[in-house]
C-alpha cells in the first residue's frame, strides 16, 4: 500500500486494507471525492485517477506540485526555494 507523505487530519491509510478490495478489479476512472491526502486514490488501480477536494489550499499544493519537476519539489522541501 502507498502511504501519503502528508499527515493528514481524516487520513484513511489505517482504513485502506477495509476500503480498497471493495472496489471492482477493473477500473477506467476512480473519483477520490474527498481526496485530502490522496491515499484512496493512490491505492486504487484505475487507468485514470482524479482527484478532487473542497479545501482549495490543499488542491493548489497538488496543482504546484504537478507543475513542478522531482527535484524542484524536494528542494523546495528542504527550504531551499522561496515562495
């Protein structure tokens, strides 16, 4: 199983052995409703994954994040970029 990096507040990482096998085997588009920490979403096996969450700091993150490369992310990380 993938654990988020975030610590998330409603984080359902401990749920995910309960959750997961009780969707179908074969998925074409999975929608993470309440994405918060991506944990659901990263652990189900679709072709395609959104995701999708109220709190519109925590999707701007996830929208740097995809706009960004590996190494600008980690560096950003360890506080070595500027905001």
């Amino acid at each position: 199983m993938i654990k988020s990096p975030l610590n998330y507040i409603g984080g359902k990482s401990k749920l995910l052995t309960q959750i997961v096998p009780r969707f179908p085997t074969q998925v074409e588009t999975f929608v993470d409703l309440f994405a918060g920490g991506c944990t659901v979403g990263l652990n189900v096996r679709s072709k395609r994954t959104l995701f999708n969450d109220n709190l519109t700091y925590l999707v701007d993150l996830y929208r740097k994040i995809q706009d960004s490369n590996a190494e600008e992310v980690f560096e950003h990380i360890n506080g070595r970029i500027d905001t």
